[in-house]
C-alpha cells in the first residue's frame, strides 16, 4: 500500500531540493525524518513536512504503521519561474530568477518475511549440508577400506622400494685411475 504528499510552490530551486531527496530516498521513513532533522540545508524543512505529511495520510487513511513505511519514491520538479529584475549602473538591466519547487513524496509498506518461512529455508539449508558430509564421510571410508590383495601387493611394493634404496648401486671404476696408469707408462717410455 502506497501515501503520498505534494507541496506545490515552494521557495527554493529544484536543483537545491534534490540534493535533500537523494539523501533520504529508500530510508525508512522514521529514520529519514531523523536525518532530515540534523540536516542544515534549507530543503530539509520542506521535505520534512512534506514526508510527516505522507506519515499521516498513510496512517489515517489507510490504517498502516508509520514503523513498516519506507520512503519509495521521492523527487522535485521545476515549478515557475518569477523574473525580477535589478537596475544596474549606467542604466543596465540585470535579471534575477526566482524559482519554485514542487516536491512529491510517495512511501510505501516494507514487505515483512514471515519467520516461518526463514526457519523452513535455514532447515533445508542445513539437510543439504548433512547429505554433502555423510557423502564425503563415506568417499574417505571407501579409501581407508582396501581389500586384503590389495593391502598385500602395497606392503610388497613398500618392501620392494626400500630394499632398492638400501642397497648401494654398484659404482663404475673411476677413470682417472686409468688415466694415471696411462700417465706413468707414457712417461717410462
């Protein structure tokens, strides 16, 4: 359910005024009149009525709670311009433009989640977890589960492997030794 509120013809230019609304849009709105209250610029004031005005119309009107409403849509648009103008030196003229503002201010019930249906999601969530668990549980069962054969050629292949690195490799005869008895035969002759 929706409320809303215009005010029409306000003082100040648009510009100036969504500057004001930019801040406040999607807040809820008991929290956006708190900061709208702090707020030092001159809009402030004007967006503040004009939301407590919402408040009311959405509560008198339609019976909803002020706390369940949030600021859904919220702009300024261009309202007339007053010229004026100012007589300069030398006989100029210089113009001044004043402008006006009109704000609308739409809020809208928050949709609140049943608890009941948070509580059947953190259920399922936590059904899927335990089914992924008890998967992995039995993928490590199944590793630690060898058949006998299968326990028997490992240990002999363990066996093997270290009977291999226990004995040493049987190392050529160094060739420099041969090289030496070529050495003193070459300088006999």
């Amino acid at each position: 359910m929706e409320a809303r509120a215009t005010a029409k013809y306000l003082p100040i230019s648009p510009q100036k005024l969504r500057l004001v609304c930019d801040q406040v849009r999607g807040m809820g709105a008991l929290d956006a009149l708190d900061v709208l209250y702090f707020m030092p610029q001159k809009g402030a004031v004007y967006v503040s009525k004009a939301l407590n005005s919402a408040l009311a119309n959405a509560e008198n009107n339609f019976g909803l709670e002020p706390e369940d409403m949030f600021v859904s849509e919220i702009f300024a648009n261009e309202g007339p311009r007053r010229r004026w103008r100012r007589f300069g030196a030398r006989g100029r003229f210089k113009p001044i433009v004043k402008r006006y503002a009109h704000l609308t201010v739409v809020i809208a019930e928050r949709d609140i989640v049943e608890e009941d249906d948070d509580d059947e999601e953190l259920e399922a969530v936590a059904e899927t977890a335990a089914v992924e668990e008890a998967i992995v549980a039995e993928v490590e069962e199944d590793d630690d589960l060898m058949s006998d054969e299968d326990l028997e050629d490992s240990e002999e292949e363990e066996v093997e492997a270290e009977e291999a690195d226990d004995e040493p490799e049987a190392e050529p005869e160094s060739d420099e030794s041969d090289n030496d008895e070529d050495n003193k035969d070459e300088d006999k002759e």
